[in-house]
C-alpha cells in the first residue's frame, strides 16, 4: 500500500512578483528628491549652510575612536583627502553600479528584464533618496562641526576648497546613502521572488561598511555620525519598499502530486 506522505515544500515561481507602484505618483517624487538633493548640494550649500557650528562639542568616545587614526587629533583644512575620495568612488560609484547590475542580472534570469527591472532601479533610487532628504534637512539644521575642524584657526579652514562643508557633520550622508541603497536592493529584490536576491546583500554589506569607516578616516565624520546615519539608511531601505511597495495580489498555493506524497507549491 502506498504511503500518503505530505511533503510541504516551497517552489519559486518562475515569474516575478508584481509590487505596487504607482508612475503617476513614484516618478514625479523621485525626480524631485534627486534634484532637490542635488540642488542643496551644489547651488544652495552655501545659503543653507551653517557658517559657525551650533554643535560644536565632541563626547569622548567620538574623540577615541578618531584618535585611533590620528593620535596626535590635529586639525586640518578639510580632512584626508585619500579617504574622502576613496569613499566617494566605493559609495557614489562602484556601489551603486554593483547594486544596479546585480538587479539586472536578477531580472534578466527570470526573462522579464524589461518590465521589472525599469521599476526596480525607481524604487532604490526612491528610498534612497528619501533617506538622503532626511539627511540633508538634519545636517543643515544641526550644524556638527566636523572633526578635523576641531582646534582649527579660522585661517587654517580658510584654505579648504568647500569651507561650506565643515559643519555639516551630523549625520553622515555617505553612510545614509549606502546603506539605504543595499536595504532597498536587497528587500526589493527579496520582494520580487528573485533567486539571487541575497547577493545584494552579501555584497553590499560589507562595501557599505567600508564606505563608513572610510568616512571616519578621512577625518569627515564621528563615530556617531556614522552609526546614525547607517541606521536610518537601513531604515528606509528597508520599510519604504516593504510598506509603500508590496507584491501585488493575495497568496496562491495548491497542493500537486510528488512522488509518492504532495507538495505545496504556489507564489509567496
């Protein structure tokens, strides 16, 4: 007599899931995030900038964890320039490139790289930037002193190519932006049904990691600028695809014969 063994197991669909979005709506917001951001940071940096710090005191564990990389805690006119541009290359540039390709290699795997894959870089760049917005409101109403200012002479600060910049410290918008740009990746992917999805994950963890602590070598950025600002960005890469993006339609499954026994198949 056969055995009527039921075996429940979970078997991907082959197509990806629908998620909510609407371009009446997620397209028009999205471009006035990014332009928004773009204008503060280029022709209003200096009008919304604070010209003294209004926060100007350190704590101690953000002057211990800088003396790890400068001993002596000397002030400069604008930081370590390696590091500030090795964290604009790996945050602004290889990261995103890295994201926006592993996404095409999801879509492109599934055979409907056309219709998600459009989408798919929206809604990244839509929570990306929303976390960006926060980012900036904060940092032009704090007013942090960065840290290589601290014990600097106004002639010293005088020399920096963007003496706009050197209270604009809390919190940090390196470290915002990519981490929101891997949890955004990752959950949208995960959304999806993708069978890779957790490569977003695997690779930009630790890139985003780096990216941050980059920040805190080149003399930009505290530890707690850099600790806020990642968790915000994980923040709203994550909830903003989860709550404002859910797949489309109810839950399917059904029972079909396997082997000797059944399997639960359907979407989820």
């Amino acid at each position: 007599m056969l055995s009527a063994l039921v075996v429940a197991s979970l078997v991907v669909s082959q197509t990806p899931q629908k998620l909510r979005w609407d371009p009446r709506i997620d397209l028009p917001v999205t471009g006035a995030l990014v332009a928004g951001w773009i204008l503060s940071e280029t022709a209003l940096k200096k009008t919304l900038a604070p010209s003294a710090c209004r926060w100007c005191e350190t704590n101690t564990f953000d002057t211990a964890v800088r003396s790890t990389f400068y001993p002596n805690l000397l002030p400069s006119a604008e930081g370590q320039h390696d590091f500030h541009v090795a964290s604009n290359v790996l945050g602004f540039v290889a990261l995103p490139l890295t994201l926006i390709g592993l996404d095409a290699l999801y879509s492109a795997r599934e055979g409907h790289f056309l219709e998600t894959f459009p989408v798919d870089v929206l809604l990244i760049v839509e929570a990306t930037f929303s976390a960006l917005t926060l980012n900036q409101i904060t940092k032009f109403s704090i007013g942090r002193a960065r840290p290589y200012t601290i014990g600097a002479s106004p002639e010293l600060l005088a020399d920096s190519s963007d003496p706009a910049d050197a209270n604009l410290s809390f919190f940090s918008g390196h470290s915002c932006f990519v981490f929101a740009a891997v949890a955004s990746a990752g959950t949208i992917a995960r959304m999806r049904g993708y069978r890779l999805w957790w490569l977003s994950w695997l690779v930009g963890i630790p890139a985003a990691t780096t990216t941050a602590i980059f920040r805190i070598a080149a003399d930009k950025h505290w530890t707690t600028d850099i600790l806020i600002g990642s968790s915000i960005g994980l923040a709203f890469g994550i909830l903003m695809p989860t709550f404002l993006h859910g797949r489309v339609g109810p839950l399917e499954a059904r029972i079909v014969p396997s082997g000797n026994g059944f399997a639960l198949s359907g979407t989820f």
